[in-house]
C-alpha cells in the first residue's frame, strides 16, 4: 500500500518514507527532508477532509482535493484559478488539468461547495466520480 506525500504528491511506500509526523489525528508521510520543512511550516495546510460535506469541525480552514476534467482542450490551469480563488471563502487554488487534480484551501464557514461545482460546470470542468 502507498500514501501520498502531502506536500510534492508523490507516492511512496511508509515503511520507505524518509519521515512522518502526526497532526490532529493524521500520520503524513514525506519523500524528503525539504517536504518535512514545508509541511512544518503549516502542517494545517496539508489536512485533509471529508470530499461528501467538505467539512472539518476543528477548523474552518479546510483543504481538499477533487479529480477533475477540463472538457475544453484550450483551457489552461492559469485561465481558471484566478477566478476560482476570488469567490468568496477561497484562500487557495491550484489545478493541473494534466494530473486531474484540483486542490482547493478555503473557509468551510463561508464557502458552499455545491457553489465551487456550479463554477467549476460554467467553466467546463468536471469533478469526476471513482
């Protein structure tokens, strides 16, 4: 079985990792002394949450990361964050359309994430479903 490292996404196995650390409840796996660093930094930024409410009762500040599809071949990950990351709540977006991955920061408190679908849909991308 392997995990994901949080900070540069690369897949390993934990018994090969170079480090872990635990925060509120979760064990996170590195590749390197430079992905401990990071994540120590703000190791709130590398939390994850449910992907079905999208909500994290012990912060407001909530990361996830949803599959997606572009459905326009000419739409590029810079034409869409900007705009995405200026609706209201979001703190932080970072799509890459190549991998399918859209990983998205903002304030559960103050986002509805049936809004950030309805964005992702006038913008033609799709979340896809496993």
């Amino acid at each position: 079985m392997t995990v994901r490292d949080p900070v540069y996404g690369m897949n390993i196995e934990p018994q090969s990792a170079f480090a872990k650390r635990q925060h509120m409840g979760q064990t996170f796996y590195f590749c390197s002394q430079s992905c401990v660093d990071q994540f120590d930094k703000e190791p709130h930024r590398y939390m994850t949450t449910s992907a079905t409410t999208g909500f994290n009762p012990e912060r407001t500040l909530t990361r996830i990361e949803l599959p997606v599809t572009r459905l326009r071949s000419n739409q590029t990950d810079s034409a869409v964050e900007p705009d995405l990351c200026a609706l209201p709540g979001v703190s932080g977006v970072k799509i890459n359309f190549t991998a399918g991955k859209l990983d998205l920061e903002y304030d559960a408190g103050k986002v509805d994430l049936t809004k950030i679908a309805e964005f992702l849909r006038k913008v033609d991308c799709v979340i896809r479903m496993w």
